[in-house]
C-alpha cells in the first residue's frame, strides 16, 4: 500500500465517514495518500463502499 498516491472513496451512507477513516487508518500509515471521498446514491452490485486507486510503480 506504499505506493499509493491517491484514493477516491464512494460511499452510498455518507454517516460512514468514521467507521472509513478507521479502516483507510488501518491500511496506511506515516504517509497517507491524497484522498476525494464522495457520496453517491447507489453502487453497483449493491455496494455501500467502492474505491479508485492510483499508484506510482517502479
């Protein structure tokens, strides 16, 4: 996960903003990525969270 640069987190329940952080916490840490969280009314596959991650590759 050191190599991730930048994450885009969709939610469908934005009150789900604490219980994200503790787990984007868990994923990362010292360095944390840029992050874009937006709300969106419904996921594909009935998903209340989906992630877009761009990483830099030696």
């Amino acid at each position: 996960m050191d190599d991730v640069l930048q994450l885009t987190l969709y939610l469908t329940d934005m009150d789900a903003c604490e219980s994200v952080n503790e787990t984007y916490e868990r994923y990362f840490e010292d360095t944390y990525p840029t992050r874009t969280t937006v709300g969106a009314c419904e996921l594909l596959g009935g998903a209340t969270v989906t992630a877009d991650a761009a990483a830099a590759l030696e």
